[in-house]
C-alpha cells in the first residue's frame, strides 16, 4: 500500500504476541530502497543484540557487520602511499 509519509523517514515499531513488527516510510526523493534496507538491517542487528544480551553497554553494541567494519576500517582507510625515504617532507613540498 502507498503511503505519503508527513516525515522524511518514520519508523514504526509494534509489539504484539508473535514479538514486535518495525515498518518504515521514507522519502523516496531523499533516500534509495538500498539505504533503508541497510537501515533496516543496522537496526536488526542492534535489536538482536539487545535481545540477547540485555545488560549490554550501547558502547559494545556492533552496528555494522564484520563485512562492512573491514571495508570501512581497511578498505576506505588503505592511505600507504610510496615516497622517496631519503628526502624530508620539506624536501618533497619544495619538490612540487
């Protein structure tokens, strides 16, 4: 069913006997269909981890998946650049 959504995005959360159901409306003028699966997805895992710990610390929560964790942290991070290990970086400014 088509919903004109008053919000940007809006995430609704019901509980009912069979566990709680979250359905979400978004703008599809400022968000794609893949972002908000993502979305869903971070808020999956995060529910998950409530449900089965708890008394867990939010700073032990784990929001990203170990896939996306690395690519963030090595992928997008990967900054090793050759340089000449003889010169200063004085050198290699004056150089440009």
């Amino acid at each position: 069913e088509s919903v004109v959504s008053k919000f940007d995005m809006l995430l609704t959360a019901v509980e009912d006997v069979s566990g709680l159901t979250f359905s979400v409306s978004y703008s599809r003028a400022l968000f794609k269909e893949d972002t908000i699966v993502r979305f869903m997805s971070y808020l999956e895992r995060l529910v998950s981890q409530l449900v089965l710990t708890p008394a867990i610390k939010l700073s032990a929560l784990k929001v990203l998946s170990q896939e996306e964790e690395e690519v963030l942290l090595t992928g997008f991070n990967n900054t090793e650049y050759p340089y000449p290990l003889d010169s200063t970086i004085l050198d290699l400014f004056n150089a440009q």
